[in-house]
C-alpha cells in the first residue's frame, strides 16, 4: 500500500522532482497529441512498411476521416462525375459509330461515281459508233448506183 501511495503522490504531484523529467522539456504539441521533431534530434526515421497512401490527404501527413458534410460532397460528386463519365462514353460510341457510318458512305459515293463514269464513257462510245454508221447510210444512198452487169454497147457505132 505504501508503494502505491507513494506512486500516486509522484504522479499526480506537480511539485515532485520525479514526476516531469529534466532531460525532456515540454514541446508544443502538433496534431493530435504528437510533439514536434527537433531539427537537431531528427535521425534519419526507419523505412515505412506498407502500402502507400491512398490520396493526397494521407500523402500530406493529415490522417483521419474527412467531416460527414465533406464526404457527403465527395460522393455526390463522384455520382455526378460518374454520370458524365458514362454520356461521354455513350457519346463516343455514338461518335465513332457515325464515323463508320460516314466511311461506308464516302465509298459507296466513290463506287457510284466510278459506275456514272464508266456509263457516260459508254454511252458516248455507243453514240459515236451509232452516229458513224447513220452518216455512213446517208453517204451511200447520196452516191449513184452503178449498173452491174455487161456493159452495152453504143448504138451509134
């Protein structure tokens, strides 16, 4: 009992020498109850195990949860970038499914204007040849025809 007696008097006794040791002043404290490195005492710290940080706000050394109201914002954000994310999706599908669809049509107008020039090409080719033949029947029947047969001789003779 005396022990403990004595232990409850060093501890809870401010004016006990044994209770705040010279050795280590007070320092301020920073965060949640962790005292401040001295540049002087700062050793070279032993190598984090695990994985790394999530996000920026474990990266800066800040720890603990965000405030309700801040997650609340988070989320709906996150909904409202997801939303978007899934119109731009659906807009480039849409996108690249019109550029097909302008592709095939360019060829088919390639295709058809190589028919249309290949059917010109055949109608003048077919018209000129019509039109040598009907000015070779007009020059043939201008001509006058020569008489086949033996030739006559002349009465006069």
């Amino acid at each position: 009992m005396d022990n403990d007696e004595n232990t409850e008097l060093k501890m809870g006794d401010p004016e006990s020498s044994e209770s705040i040791p010279e050795e280590a002043p007070a320092l301020p404290k920073r965060g949640r109850g962790r005292p401040r490195k001295n540049s002087q005492d700062a050793s070279p710290s032993p190598r984090r195990r695990g994985r790394p940080p999530k996000s920026s706000v474990a990266a800066n050394g800040k720890r603990g949860r965000p405030p309700k109201a801040l997650s609340l914002v988070m989320e709906l954000e996150r909904q409202i970038e997801t939303r978007y994310q899934r119109k731009i999706e659906k807009a480039q599908e849409q996108i690249k499914a019109l550029k097909d669809e302008l592709k095939a049509s360019k060829q088919r107008e390639k295709a058809a204007l190589k028919l249309f020039e290949k059917q010109q090409k055949a109608m003048a080719k077919f018209v000129a040849n019509w039109s040598n033949k009907e000015l070779a029947k007009v020059q043939k029947v201008g001509e006058a025809k020569r008489k086949r047969g033996r030739p006559r001789k002349n009465p006069s003779s």
